[in-house]
C-alpha cells in the first residue's frame, strides 16, 4: 500500500493512518460480500474480513492517539466497528460517534448512533428468544 510508504517516511501522520484504515475497510467489506455460506472458501473470507478490520481499526486507533482533535478518525473507527458485526462493539461504535460529533452537529453520525443503539436492542431481544 502508499500508505505503508508515507509511513515509513512520516511515522506520524495522521491521515495516512486513516487512510490505511479505510482502505482495510473497503478490503474487509468485499471480503465479507464473499462469505455469504459456510463452505471452507467462505469462512476463510470472514476471517479475513474480520482480520482486515482489526487491523484498520488500529490504524484509526493511531490516528486518534497522533491526532486526538480528528473528527475522521473516530467517525471511521466507529463505522468500521459497525462492519465488525461478530464482535457486537455497540459501546465502541456510539463513543466513537459520539467523540466524533462533540463540537459538531452530523445528522449521519447521529443516524449512526441511533441505528447502533437499535442493533443492540435487536441483539438483546433475539438473545432472550434463542432456544437454549
């Protein structure tokens, strides 16, 4: 990747962290657009998918701790924490969208929150009715 080089010359700039970021995101979502069975193939997809937004998950992590005032960087973490959807972060995503909408008012970030705070309740209802 670019990004890999602009870091090796400049270990502490921001952006191109989150562009690393968002780059791993956009590899992670095709990979995940791949895994819709459970054949062999398709779980390993999943993982990578999963790998991928680890890693760009800590590549916003570093922005953030570089650059605390980025409002990109939390609103990417909290979306790539949205697409890590077997990790279920809902606390994550909302203080990620919630760091990122502090001095500003986003209607997307705020449709964000808002649509974090019902998956989570999804969740919570689809628990208590599972069969045990």
């Amino acid at each position: 990747m670019i990004t890999d080089k602009i870091l090796e010359l400049n270990p502490d700039f921001a952006r191109a962290y989150d562009a690393r970021g968002k780059a791993k995101t956009e590899l992670g979502k095709s990979k995940a657009k791949l895994a819709l069975g459970e054949s062999k193939a398709e779980l390993r997809n999943l993982k990578q998918a999963q790998k991928l937004y680890q890693e760009a998950i800590e590549n916003h992590d570093k922005a953030i701790e570089l650059n605390p005032e980025r409002v990109l960087s939390y609103s990417s973490r909290g979306f790539t924490k949205s697409l890590r959807a077997v990790i279920r972060d809902y606390n994550g995503m909302i203080e990620d969208y919630q760091s990122a909408i502090q001095d500003f008012t986003v209607p997307t970030l705020l449709n964000q929150i808002g649509l974090t705070q019902i998956w989570q309740k999804m969740d919570i209802l689809i628990e208590k009715i599972k069969p045990r």
